[in-house]
C-alpha cells in the first residue's frame, strides 16, 4: 500500500507500472490529491487525452481521498484524471478499483475537454482487438465538473460495476463505448446536461456483444435549451447483438425548448431491450423513443411494461414514440400514449 496521511499533497502527474495494492488516503474529508496547474502536455480531443495519473497493469485500488483537478494543461486542453490501462497490447488484463474518492474537475465553463477516470485500453491495441481485459469498479464516490465522469471500454465479458456515486456537472456521465463488458449501473444520482449513461459502438472494430444492467438510479436532466438523453444506447458504427435491462429508475427532465429534444430514454438500432418500471418527471420532448436509423435492419423484440408516465411532453403529448424500423416489440398499457410507426408492434 501507498498512504498518504493528513493534508494536501501536490503532484505534477503520476506513472505506475503493475503495482498491485491500495493508493489510498485517510479519509475523503482529511486527504486531498492536487493535480498541480499548468503541468501536463495535454491533447486537443478526446483521440490524444492526456492521462494525468496512470495506472498501466497491475490491480490498483484508489481509495479514501479528493482528487482536485483544476486547470493542469499547459498545452491543449484534453486530459482525464486518473486512467487505468493495459501494460501492452499483449499484456492486457488489468483490474481497477475505486472506492470512496471525491473527484473535483475544473468545470464546464471552462473550454477544457476532461475525464474524471477511464479504463477503456490503449488505443493502438483497441483497434486491432487487443484492448483491456479485467474489471472495473466505481463505488461511493463523487464525481463533479467533468465533462465525462467515466468511460469503460473493456474486453472479453470483464466485469464493470459502477454503484451508488454521485454525479454532478457531467455533459456525459457514463460512457461505454465499443465495450464487450457485462455493466451494473445501480443506485447513482445522475446529473447531467447531455447524456447520464450512453452504451455504443463507435468504430469499425466494435466487439459484436456488450451486456448492460441500468437499475435503480435517479438521473436529472439539468439544462434547457440542449439536446439531452437519459439513457442511449445506440449502434453507430457496426450493428452489435446487445442486451439492455432499464429498470426501476427515475428521470426528471427539464425541456422547455420541444425544439431541442430531450428524452428519458433513446435506443437506437438496438434489439432486444427491456424497459420496465421507470418513473418519468418533469417536461420531456418524448419519455421512451425506439427508432432505427443508420442500418437496413429492423429494430426487434424490445419490451416497454410498467413505467409511469407522469412528465409533461413537448411534442404531440406522446409518452412512447416507436420508430417505423421499429418490429415485434411489447407495450403494456402502463396509462402510456404511444405513437407506433413500426411492424407488427403489439400494445397490451
């Protein structure tokens, strides 16, 4: 183990090669980490993300403490704060863990492009098929003025659980993007101005499946006049075999703009989904939306059963919007109002 005791300590970034142990602090209250101003060489998008602290192989957790990231680039403005990532392409598997850390960014009224933590490989291996293997956890943590709170990207089924933090400030909170990872989101409080949690395949080499468990959580839609979901999941680039369980969580939305769209639930291109006992609240442009876009192929087999519907909508007053590459999906009653564009969608 690495302890640091009581106080603050400034750093100018971090390198950690298969250091298998804890990094941990006193307490969140008495140990704080400062990324110290003007220190890294930081990139100008997200493809050259400056990793602030690193923690290449190895099984880390970081644990019991603040990490206090202000404005570290002296060059660009792209940076996350603590990566996680394979050693090498051919020495993948690697295994993160953080528990009880308070994460302070630099904000969005500032022009930087910032990640709080990530655990998605390194690029070069990504798109060849040698990304992560391993497992991920996130658990009673804080996460406040990062433009992205975390994204995951890991192979080969690897485990992610992220549970009970806390999100504020985020323009994305979660991101899963071109992952093979069986995912529980469960029981976070989600602010967020754009996307709260967004599972999808971006790129060619996208693995063909992905597992994710949403369950349980709160999210609040915190802007108007912008385009926002609270859940996407979405094929963009290849057409994957996915499997989504939304269960049991609460959206309160705040469009005010029917032009801008804000939605509590967007699936797109994307079979097999369950949607179930979800509260919307608030003004939404429309609560759930199914929609097929960017394949020849239908979007199948989703089930929509026992949400409630109790936000305002913005357009045309719809509760559930299916697309017409929408076919053999399941809508309970559930006192929704449902326009359905698609094929042989049956409404209970």
């Amino acid at each position: 183990a690495v302890t640091l005791g009581k106080g603050s300590f400034k750093v100018t970034g971090l390198y950690v090669e298969n250091f298998e142990g804890n990094f941990e602090g006193t307490s969140i209250a008495t140990t704080t980490l400062l990324i110290d101003n003007g220190t890294a060489d930081c990139g100008d998008g997200y493809d050259d993300t400056a990793d602030l602290i690193t923690f290449a192989g190895g099984r880390v957790t970081l644990r019991s403490m603040t990490i206090d990231v202000d404005r570290p680039c002296d060059r660009g403005v792209s940076h996350t704060a603590i990566s996680f990532v394979q050693k090498a392409c051919n020495e993948r598997t690697h295994f993160g863990n953080v528990d009880r850390v308070d994460f302070i960014g630099p904000g969005l009224a500032s022009a930087d492009l910032s990640r709080a933590i990530a655990m998605t490989g390194r690029p070069e291996c990504r798109a060849s098929g040698d990304g992560s293997l391993g497992t991920f956890k996130l658990n009673r943590s804080t996460i406040d003025g990062f433009v992205v709170g975390v994204a995951t990207g890991i192979l080969g089924g690897g485990q992610v659980d992220i549970n009970f933090n806390e999100f504020k400030q985020a323009v994305a909170a979660i991101v899963i993007d071109n992952a093979n990872q069986s995912t529980t989101i469960t029981g976070n409080t989600i602010e967020y101005f754009t996307d709260g949690v967004s599972v999808f395949s971006s790129e060619s080499y996208a693995p063909t499946k992905n597992r994710v468990v949403i369950h349980n959580n709160q999210f609040r839609q915190q802007i108007e006049g912008t385009y926002a979901r609270g859940v996407l999941v979405a094929n963009f680039s290849l057409r994957t075999a996915q499997s989504a369980v939304i269960s049991d969580n609460s959206f309160d939305l705040y469009d005010r703009n029917s032009e801008d769209g804000q939605y509590g639930i967007y699936l797109l291109d994307f079979d097999g989904a369950t949607l179930t006992n979800n509260t919307f609240e608030g003004t939404a442009t429309v609560g759930i939306v199914v929609d097929a876009a960017a394949f020849p192929q239908d979007v199948t087999d989703t089930v929509i059963t026992g949400n409630n519907f109790l936000q305002e909508n913005s357009f045309n007053d719809i509760d559930i919007y299916l697309g017409e590459g929408t076919r053999d999906s399941i809508v309970g009653s559930q006192n929704a109002r449902t326009d359905d564009y698609g094929s042989g969608n049956r409404k209970l």
